[in-house]
C-alpha cells in the first residue's frame, strides 16, 4: 500500500483551488480533505462539497471529543480536519489533498510524517491583492486581513517540501502534477515489497 498525501497551503487567492482541479482531473482516486467550518457559506457553495458547514457550538463539541486532526481559528471563524474520514481514505489507498493553513501543515505533519507539503504563492503581495479583489467575494476589510495572513504565513515558507510561485498557471499546473505523481516512488510499503521478493 502507498502513502499518498499532499498538503497544499498558502495565502487565499493564491490559486489552490485552481491546481486542485488540475489534480482532480488527472487522477482517479482522489480524496479531498473536505474541512469543517463555522463561517457562512458563500454564495454557490454547498454543504459537503466545498466545506461542511456548522454552528461555533458544534465544532467546539467536536473539539472536546477530540475528532479532528487539526483545527485553527482564522479570520475570525473555526477550520478544522476529521480524523475518521482520512484513515478510511488511506486503507483505500488513495491520493489524499488537504487544503490546510500554515498551522495545519504542522499538526498534519506531526501526525503523518511521510506526507508531502507544497507552498502555494504569487510572486508579489500585489498580484495576490489584484486576485482577491476581482473575486469580488470579500469586502476591503477582509481582503486586507487576508493580505495581513499571507505576510505571516510567508515566514513559514521554509518549512514545506516544495514551493510553486503560481505566475503562470500552466507551468504551476505541470510543476503540481510532477511532484503529485512522484508520491508513489517515495511513500510505498517496503516491508510489502520485500515480502514479495522471498516467494521463491
């Protein structure tokens, strides 16, 4: 069996969710991590699709019994990844994507060291400013929150495997597709392989 996660992180409006739909193209069985969330649903977004969307006393509960892998609070609102869902997506060996902030990153690495983590940017603050403004989904407080986070999270850019500046989105798409496909000659079960190799 392989171990086959990747965790993608970076500042909002960076364009993780558009190379997640690269990979979704590209590979069958793919598991995206879908978070649990208290902030409001956006307009198009659909509960158990884009999020799973609960009231700040639900996921507080689910704090105190312990059910998620990791969780923050950012921008005012409670994230969070269940444990249940990922341990089945990894008997099923799967391709597992987590969508994650820098704090995630950490605590999903502290409890699957094999996995790999990419750092998603633009090239300047800038360009990240433009992004999010032509969303037209956040008013101008939030975006400058938004602005305020990727500064911080910039800092912890050393700490990931693999960095992508996304300025040109085809070469990020090929550069997220190599490293996706290179998981399975790196996290594959050696003691399964050795077996396999004393049936003579």
């Amino acid at each position: 069996m392989h171990k086959n996660m990747l965790i993608l992180s970076g500042p909002s409006g960076s364009g993780k969710s558009t190379l997640y739909q690269i990979l979704k193209q590209e590979f069958d069985n793919l598991y995206f991590s879908i978070s649990t969330t208290t902030r409001a649903p956006r307009k198009g977004e659909i509960h158990g699709r884009e999020y799973f969307f609960v009231t700040e006393k639900e996921f507080l509960q689910d704090i105190k019994e312990n059910k998620f892998l990791e969780w923050a609070h950012v921008h005012q609102n409670y994230y969070g990844t269940s444990k249940i869902p990922i341990e089945n997506a990894l008997k099923e060996d799967r391709l597992i994507i987590f969508d994650v902030d820098v704090q995630g990153h950490r605590s999903i690495k502290k409890h699957y060291p094999f996995a790999k983590s990419i750092f998603i940017t633009t090239p300047t603050d800038m360009i990240l400013k433009q992004r999010l403004e032509s969303r037209q989904s956040d008013d101008a407080l939030t975006i400058q929150k938004r602005i305020q986070n990727a500064y911080e999270e910039m800092q912890y850019i050393h700490e990931f495997d693999f960095v992508i500046i996304n300025d040109d989105i085809n070469q990020a798409s090929k550069s997220i597709l190599a490293i996706a496909h290179s998981l399975s000659c790196t996290n594959f079960d050696a003691l399964a392989l050795n077996k396999k190799w004393k049936t003579i």
